[in-house]
C-alpha cells in the first residue's frame, strides 16, 4: 500500500468514525470503489454493518444498484434492514445537487448524467425510530441524509 493511500485510509477511518458519533449510530461503513486495487470497505463501531455491505462483495452489487437506481444521489435508499440506511455518495457537489459541470459529454441537455456513485455509506442504528429520527424514506427525505453525503463528497 502507497504512503498516500494509507494516509487516505487513515483519515477515512478517522472521518467514518466521527460521523457516526455525529448520528448517534451503532455503526457505520462505506464503501469506495475505486480506492485500492478492488476497492475499499470500512466498518466503525460495535455493532454489525448495514447487511448490503457485509463484505466487498455484497458492498460492490450494493455499488452497481446504487449506479443504476432512480433514486437521486444523496437520498437515503431501503435496506434489508429496518435498523440501517444507506446513501449513495456523490462524486462531485454538482452530482448532489443534480447538475454536471461538463454538459458537453451529453448529447442534449434534457440528457441524464449517467454517473455512478463515488461511494455508499452504510449507517446501522439501536432502533428503527433511531434510523427514522436521522433518515427518512419517503418523497421528502429529511436534509440530514443529503448533509452526511454532502460532508463526505470525494
């Protein structure tokens, strides 16, 4: 492992770990798929992580759903688990606020930008009104959700 990306490791974990104290969880993971050779899956706290990203295999197919949902980025997503929430991570703060900064690679404007997610972050709470208090599933989901992924844009 090169020096920067152990450093990059290192604050990763410094920030997964500051962000579930911020939301008073059980746990938190993430997943980055294109840091390191097959990318790379982080799990901070006590308990066990969302279900979807056990392991960098369920965390990849977990990726490529996030990739291909209508749900917009930054939006907490249904997991297996009434305790945990996941969320897609934008790769730029123009993908969270639905824009691209380079227009001219779609044909027409009206075109979707078709990018996949930087990450998914993974969030397991003691209960499901613990999860609900932070995270909301329905059309209005509350701003904590698109904050966590703003705070974590890579």
């Amino acid at each position: 492992m090169t020096a920067f990306l152990q450093s990059s490791t290192e604050l990763l974990s410094i920030y997964l770990e500051g962000l579930r104290e911020a939301l008073n969880a059980d746990a938190a993971s993430i997943f980055l798929p294109a840091l390191g050779e097959s990318g790379t899956l982080m799990h901070r706290g006590d308990a066990d992580p969302a279900p979807e990203l056990r392991d960098e295999v369920a965390a990849a197919l977990l990726a490529l759903r996030v990739a291909g949902s209508k749900d917009p980025i930054g939006k907490a997503l249904q997991s297996e688990s009434p305790l945990c929430a996941l969320i897609g991570l934008p790769s730029s703060p123009y993908r969270l606020a639905g824009r691209t900064p380079n227009v001219s690679s779609r044909r027409r404007a009206s075109d979707p930008v078709q990018e996949p997610p930087a990450g998914v972050l993974g969030v397991r709470f003691s209960t499901p009104e613990a999860r609900d208090a932070i995270f909301d599933n329905d059309e209005n989901a509350r701003a904590p959700a698109a904050e966590c992924a703003r705070r974590i844009t890579v």
